[in-house]
C-alpha cells in the first residue's frame, strides 16, 4: 500500500526544537521529492520546504530557512522536518506530502499524504 | 511570494446542484516554456490531510469522479462541483506551483444547503 506515515503527536516548549518523521512505504524512496507543510488550527496550508531523498539537496520556504531542517534516512525510507525555537505560533499539524511528480520535471503537486502530526507549543 | 485569493469563504449547495469556487492568482500562472497552467485543487475533509483532485488547472487526478472539473488560465481559475453530493462537504484550497515558494488559497468550505 502506498503510503506515508507519520509519528506521533508532540508537546514542546516553547524554545525547543521538535523532529517530525514521515515513512514512506510502497514506492521507490528515492524517486519523488517530499514536501512538508503545515496548518494551523481553523487555518490554510502553509508550505515550509521540499527534499529531494536522492541527493538530500533541500529548498525552504525563506519564512523558515533559519530554523528548519529536512532531512531522510534512505535505508528507513524516512524523511524528517526539524523545527527549531519553537513558539506559540508553531502549534499546528505537520503533513509531509509527496511530489507527484518525479525527477526534474515540471509540476510540484502532491499526490500522497501523511496522516499529519500535530504540535503543540506550550510553556 | 504569489497570492492565491479565493472566494467565496464558504457556501451552502442543495444535493445535486452546482458548486462553484473561485481562485484568483497575483500573478499568470501560464508557463511560457511548456504552455501549461501551474495550478491544483484539493480537498480537505475535517480530521484528514488534503487530497489532490485537479493538477494543471484542469486534468483531474485518476479516481477523482468526474462531476469535479478544473478550469480557467492566467490569473483566474474556477472549480466546479457539477451536483453536489454529501461526501463533497468539506473545504476547497488551490495551489500554485509557478514558483516557490508554493502557496494555497485560504480555503473555500462547501456545505449542504
């Protein structure tokens, strides 16, 4: 089954950092780039950056290019978002999303979905 | 960073009427270089990620029932619920990928009437 799954809800404070994950299951890793954006509650989706699980090579939204971090395991087939000091304003569900479209193609929509993992930022 | 505007907020349909949304761009989203149209629609129903129903404004993703459709070039594009059913009820975001960063609209929520 073609799939992304994602780990579990976290609480942090504020300040801290959290490290989201996202394992594919059911295609090539490798082939199609891995997006992350987020939404909070009540609120639209916001974009913070792409990966491609290839090369690691990497591409942030400019909002967030100073505390994010993506990152993947090839051999977990899993990618990774690592947000960094942390505010009230970072509460919200985390979707890792697929590129549908694979290699240097153009088009950047996304075809699958994680489940979301939902942060909460709280002193 | 491109604008995606939509409208309206929200509306209520009856079963089996038309349903229509609307995204309004900041700027063309027709590419020179391939002739396309650099925008999607998906769907978000309480509780679940979003899921892709149109890519290149108008080319309906495979299984997406064919009463949604996707039209419109340049700056102004619109998507269409032919008869409206009850599983549609949910909200509607577009998204441009002319250039990063990739924006969404802010979401149309669709109803029952």
């Amino acid at each position: 089954q073609v799939q992304l799954v994602q780990s579990g809800a976290e609480v942090k404070k504020p300040g801290a950092s959290v490290k989201v994950s996202c394992e594919a299951s059911g295609y090539t890793f490798v082939t199609y780039d891995i997006n992350w954006v987020r939404q909070a509650a009540g609120q639209g989706l916001e974009w913070m950056g792409w990966m491609n699980p290839n090369s690691g090579n990497v591409g942030y939204a400019e909002k967030f290019e100073a505390r994010v971090i993506m990152t993947r395991d090839t051999s977990m087939n899993t990618a990774y978002l690592e947000l960094s000091s942390l505010t009230s304003e970072d509460t919200a569900i985390y979707y890792c999303a697929r590129r549908a479209v694979p290699g240097r193609r153009p088009g950047n929509w996304f075809d699958l979905w994680g489940q979301g993992t939902l942060v909460t930022v709280s002193s | 960073d491109i604008v995606m505007t939509q409208s309206p907020d929200s509306l209520a349909v009856s079963l089996g009427e038309r349903a229509t949304i609307n995204c309004k761009s900041s700027q063309s989203l027709l590419s020179s270089s391939n002739a396309k149209t650099f925008l999607a629609w998906y769907q978000q129903k309480p509780g679940q990620p979003p899921k892709l129903l149109i890519y290149w404004a108008s080319t309906r993703e495979s299984g997406v029932p064919d009463r949604f459709s996707g039209s419109g070039s340049g700056t102004d594009f619109t998507l269409t619920i032919s008869r409206l059913q009850a599983e549609d009820v949910a909200v509607y975001y577009c998204q441009q990928y002319y250039r990063t960063p990739l924006t969404f609209g802010g979401g149309t929520k669709v109803e029952i009437k």
